[in-house]
C-alpha cells in the first residue's frame, strides 16, 4: 500500500485542510529540534511495524537521539531549495507513521504550524474529566437502529402517548396566562414541590419538607449530575452496583471519583436463573468494596436491564453499610411504579436511618409514560439537598415551568385516586404485565432464555444457546453481545442493545451473552418484533 502523501491525509482534518507554512516551520532553527523531538517521541518501532512504513521504515529503527538526529539534519541540510523536498518528503515519512502504527494523532506543534495562519487555538480544548467518556452506547446503536429502519426494541421510551389527562393538564397548563411561560421557583416549582412532598410523606413515613427536601431538574438525568457535582470529590470512590445504567460511571468520573464495582449475579445452587428475583447481591463481596475513601454506594430498583426490584432484607444490608461507614446512598428510583406479580417497591430512605443519608432520585416521564417532557426530581434531607441546589442553580437554574404544572396536576390526581382500579399507577404495571409476559413467550419459541423482570421497562435475555455465524469483519473485535445485536440490526432488521455495556470493563466478559429489550412498546411494535423473530427460527 503506497503511503498517502501529506497534504492527502492533513486534508482528512477538515481544520488543517491548508498548513501553507509548514515548511518554514518545521526548518526554522527555532522549531526543527522541538519538533522532531515531538514527532519521533515513542520507543523505537518494532521490525514488524517498520515494514508497513516506506523503505522499511528505517528511519524510525534508532534510538530517539539518533532518529532526531538524523530529521534534525535532513531537515537543515544543504540549500533551501533541496531542503524542502527532502523536508516534504519526512513528513510524508512522519505523518503515514503516525496514521498506520499509532493512529491519526497528529503532533501538537504539527497542528500549530496551521493554526496561526487561520486564526485557529492551537492549545489543548477540551478539559481532561472528559476524557474516556465521550462514546455513548445509545448515540451509536439508536443511529445504527435509524440506518438500517430496525424495529426499535433497544430504546427505553414507550411508542404509546401518555394518558389523556396528563395531557390535558399540559395543555391547561400551556393556556393558563403568562405565568406558564415565565420563570418559576428555580428548585421546582411551588405547586409541584407541594404535591411530590405530601405524596411520597406517607410513602417513606415522614414529613417531607417541599422547600428544603425536593430538588425539580431537567430529568432524572439533571438530578444525578447534581448528586454526584456536589457530593463527590477528587479521590472519593463510589460503588456502583453491576448493571448500571451507563451515565453513573461518567457521572462519577468528571465529578473526579472512582467508580468501584459489584455485580449482581445469578443465585448459586438454584439452577438456571429465570427471573431477575435471582440475581444478588454477595453481602460478603458488598461489604469487601467499603473502605474509608467510600463516599456514597448508587443503587437503581427496579434495575435498567435486569429488572430486578430489591427487596427489603436486601436494602437493609446495603442501608447497615451505609450507616457503618458513615456513607450516601444514591437511589435511583425512575421505574418505582413499574413493578409485576405483586413485587412491592420499597425505598431504602424509608428504612431507619437511612432518610439523613439517602439521595432519592425520581422521573415523571418514566410515571406518566411522557420520557420527552424530562421532569425529574431528587429527594431527601435538606442538609444534603442543599448542595444539589448549589450546582443546579450554577447550571440549569430552572425547569420548564408547564412541564412542572401538568406533572404537579398529574401527582395531584394520583394522590386522590391512590390505590384504587381507577390510579395509573396502577392501571400502567397491569397493561405492561401483559407485554411483558407476551414477549417472554416469544423469546422463548425462538430459542433464547428471558430473564423475567419484577419491574421497570425491559427484558434480557441470554443468547449463548444460539449457534449464529457472525462473520461482520468490523465487529470481529468487539464483545459477542455488541457482535450479534449488529448483526440482529443489519441483517434482521430488529434493535436490541448489549448487556455487557451496562457493566465495568473488569466484568463486562462475564456478561456478554445477554442482550436488552424493552417491552413498553405498541401491540404492532410487539408483533412486528415477534415477526422477524419466527421468520429468523424458521429458515434456521
């Protein structure tokens, strides 16, 4: 393969199309050295790589001083006119090295030589808490899901409105004055900070105080960020219970914590896990993660993906620990309403003394089935509230104030009606039911092995009975779970998301023949899911 020149590859970089004075850079006494220093600064090349580089690469077969010498005087030789080819043609030599043995990273003082000819920074932009994190598992599989028209089974939103009088209240809402598009209170606004407050008093058996206790942000996604911005600090660790939905660790990390790990897993000596009730916790490996540098443990019930809802004996193991170690818990609440076969609910700040230390965090769109509004909430002593309004206010400041109203209306409705057939809360466990165990079914005649979810909006399913032939050379590095949803994606036409993305790099093989669906979808989304899965069982 011949190597692409070097204004072929610098044009790939749509912000160094033109570098009109490389050249006197690179041969200018001020930068040669620097530069070559720059560019040659790596251990010398295998035998092996060298032969992909022109000639063998022998430029790059020395030690770094002899390499630099030797740029250095290719460079500076002789006349300036026969200088420059043999300077172009080094870069040539430089660039096609960088691109086939260590990746297109250019040189910062490269990009330099171009960016002050077109006024462009030439420093380092972007800070480094975000480096790691800029690939998103749901930004790559919803676009590969777009590409393909793929029956949308990956995404955790419902393809069903909400219900009507939630609706309704919007619209009240939107045509009631001025007021509704204006500003309100920036922690929430008062009519819904009232209604969440003697709502969830009577759930967690305390008074909860509607100024002091409750945070309203831009989605549960809001409400996270500002626990972990203010709770967390440089060289705090933060256990997170294995799978996670994927913002924690992130979240984590730029707030300058360590992510610890424990994974639920399948109960041992009961045979074949078959409903997410199975998966556990090791009290003794749980216990092991503590240490004094723990700051807070995150916990999500019911599960994203599992399902699994915990039960109290086991948020009493997590809530000793916490009080032991003098340590927050971050409750991911989102799918308390979602709950199957009489699985109760329970929310580990209403366990003794657990309200003091706990950060409840809460959604309506996943409540009232309107994801898109993104009306969330955190919850708990103001002591601890305090500091989530500190970054919400240097942040977001304030949430859609119609979008408050309706869902402040919403609560108010479910509060009069709680506990009876007419409750949504109700109502919505009891149509998705329904879904839930017709997509188990289906799973099942195709020969992959649900995990039947307590709650929440989705099942897993293992695939490791299933003999596919995943010959996709662009996958073949991957997990096997992200292998065959690309596969289940291009060649069948139906989106599923890998479970081994909801767990740490250090135990995500363990789990990588699982694959996610969501259930909270339309009959006709159902039926056309089920229709690729029997065609495919059938012309095996």
């Amino acid at each position: 393969m011949a190597p692409p020149t070097a204004v072929t590859i610098l044009s790939s970089f749509a912000h160094l199309q033109v570098v009109p004075n490389l050249y006197e850079f690179i041969s200018s006494a001020q930068h040669k050295r620097r530069y070559c220093e720059d560019v040659l600064s790596t251990s010398p090349i295998s035998p092996g790589k060298r032969s992909l580089l022109p000639g063998g690469g022998a430029l790059f077969a020395g030690s770094l001083a002899q390499r630099s010498k030797c740029v250095t005087s290719l460079i500076a030789g002789g006349s300036k006119q026969s200088r420059k080819p043999a300077a172009v043609k080094l870069l040539e030599n430089f660039m096609w090295r960088r691109t086939a043995v260590i990746g297109p990273l250019l040189s910062n003082r490269l990009a330099v030589a171009g960016f002050h000819e077109k006024g462009i920074m030439s420093r380092k932009l972007h800070a480094r808490r975000i480096e790691g994190i800029d690939k998103n598992i749901w930004v790559e599989f919803t676009q590969l899901a777009a590409d393909y028209k793929a029956v949308n089974l990956g995404q955790g939103f419902p393809d069903f409105p909400p219900p009507s009088f939630i609706q309704e209240a919007f619209c009240k809402a939107l045509n009631g004055g001025f007021h509704m598009h204006q500003y309100t209170r920036a922690f929430g606004h008062p009519n819904l900070v009232k209604i969440l407050a003697k709502f969830f008093s009577r759930i967690v058996g305390r008074e909860i105080d509607p100024m002091e206790d409750i945070l309203v942000s831009v989605g549960a996604y809001q409400a996270l960020f500002c626990t972990f911005q203010a709770l967390i600090d440089e060289g705090d660790e933060v256990i997170i219970v294995e799978p996670f939905f994927d913002c924690y660790q992130p979240m984590v990390k730029m707030a300058g914590g360590t992510a610890i790990y424990v994974p639920l897993k399948p109960r041992e000596g009961c045979g074949p896990a078959l409903s997410s009730a199975d998966w556990v916790l090791s009290p003794e490996e749980l216990a092991s993660k503590f240490s004094p540098r723990t700051k807070a443990i995150v916990i999500n019930t019911p599960n994203n993906p599992l399902g699994k809802v915990y039960q109290q004996e086991e948020l009493q193991v997590i809530a000793d620990l916490c009080i032991k170690h003098d340590v927050i818990c971050i409750s991911d609440e989102v799918y308390e309403w979602l709950t199957y076969d009489g699985t109760k609910h329970v929310k580990i700040a209403s366990l003794p003394g657990m309200w003091e230390r706990t950060v409840t965090i809460g959604s309506a769109g996943k409540t009232f089935s309107a994801t898109g509004w993104k009306v969330g909430w955190a919850m708990g002593s103001g002591h601890i509230l305090k500091h989530l309004k500190t970054v919400h206010q240097n942040s977001v400041y304030h949430c859609a104030t119609a979008a408050q109203e309706a869902v402040a209306v919403g609560f108010q409705r479910e509060y009069d009606l709680f506990g009876t057939v007419d409750s949504y809360f109700l109502q919505l466990p009891l149509h998705l039911h329904e879904k839930r165990l017709r997509l188990a079914d289906c799973l099942k005649s195709v020969g992959l092995k649900p995990i039947l979810p307590q709650g929440g909006y989705f099942m897993i399913a293992d695939i490791s009975k299933l003999n596919i032939n995943l010959t996709d050379p662009s996958t073949k590095d991957e997990l096997y779970d992200y292998r065959f949803v690309k596969w289940l994606i291009k060649e069948k036409g139906l989106a599923t998301i890998p479970v081994s993305a909801f767990y740490s790099p250090e135990h995500r093989e363990e789990f990588q023949k699982y694959i996610r669906f969501c259930f909270v979808k339309e009959d006709s989304t159902l039926q056309a899911a089920e229709d690729i899965l029997r065609q495919w069982s059938e012309s095996k």
